[in-house]
C-alpha cells in the first residue's frame, strides 16, 4: 500500500521492517510460552499503529473516491453532499447503494485494499444497514455476495445508536439521561 502511495522504497522498507520483525509471547496459565512471529497486522495499541491505519486507510479512501468519482459507486447523498465511507480509529464504516453492480464494485475495493495493504474484513464483526424500503430479495443478494449475515438493526456504535429514523428524541433520551446525570447544573 505504501509503494502503490507514492511513498519511498526507504521508509516503506523501514516500516515493514517494524512490521515483519516483531516478536510476541504470550502467558497461559502463568507460564510464558515460546516467541512467535505474528502473521498479520500490528499489536494493538502499538505506537506506530494508527499513524499506519491513516496511511492504509487513505489509500482505502482514494479507492472509494475514484470509483465514486467514476460514478460507478454511488454512496448516500445528503443534499448536494454524497458520502462513501467515514473512518474512526481503526473502524470502517461503508455507504454503497444495495445494487448487484455496487456490491460488486465494493467487492472490487475490498479485494485491491486486501491485496495492497494485507488489511482483511472480519466479517464475523461486520454487519450492515439497510434503508425500510430495500426489498428482502435485495438484502439477501447483498449478504450473500459480501458474505456478511448479521443486519445492525437496534445496535450502537460508541455508544450511539446506529439506526436513529425520524424519533431522534427517543433515540437518544438514554444519552441525554446519562448526561444530565452526569453534569450538575448551576444556576
């Protein structure tokens, strides 16, 4: 991903020397096991590691954006504001229309990102949205070609509910009880 990025062979080298020559241990039942090599990503909570999600996620992004850009990933529109995808830490969180041609072109970005930066989705905790009025035949289509089975219908993300309709009063009652329990108001 950092080559394809325009970025230095030097520094890419310098990263995946970081990456590829950690060393973990772990304890079980108290006892330290023999080091390994991880597989796959860097240790949670890594210094380096969200500077090199951004990086990763940058590239993600100008995927997106192109297909976009190339009107053959159509995103939600707010107004004259469309919107593909939003990230925050190390999560994804993706707008596509429910259409075999959108599914297919995400698949598409799924697959580069996967091969560019090593990044897979975990579609055990993945799920998706879909708008009331998205057929069931459709939504079936969609699960099926992402592979993704669970629909996020009355679940929060940080806290927020992830679905909110036109009863936002209701919707976040709870986060506004929990604050006001929270704050003492002075007069």
């Amino acid at each position: 991903m950092l080559l394809k990025m325009g970025i230095c062979n030097k520094y890419t080298d310098m990263v995946m020397r970081c990456v590829t020559t950690a060393r973990c241990a772990v304890r079980v039942n108290g006892c330290r096991t023999a080091s390994f090599t991880p597989t796959r990503g860097i240790r949670q909570g890594a210094e380096g590691r969200p500077y090199l999600f951004v990086l990763c996620a940058s590239g993600f992004s100008a995927m997106l954006r192109l297909k976009e850009e190339r009107k053959v990933l159509r995103g939600v529109r707010f107004g004259n504001v469309g919107i593909t995808h939003l990230f925050f830490a190390d999560d994804s969180i993706i707008f596509v229309e429910a259409s075999a041609r959108g599914i297919d072109e995400l698949k598409d970005v799924l697959s580069r990102d996967e091969a560019a930066s090593g990044q897979k989705v975990n579609q055990a905790k993945s799920s998706m949205i879909f708008g009331s009025s998205c057929p069931v035949s459709i939504r079936a289509m969609v699960k099926e070609k992402l592979h993704i089975d669970r629909e996020a219908l009355n679940e929060t993300y940080l806290g927020l509910p992830s679905s909110v309709g036109r009863l936002k009063g209701e919707a976040f009652h709870t986060i506004m009880d929990q604050v006001e329990n929270q704050v003492k108001w002075v007069e």
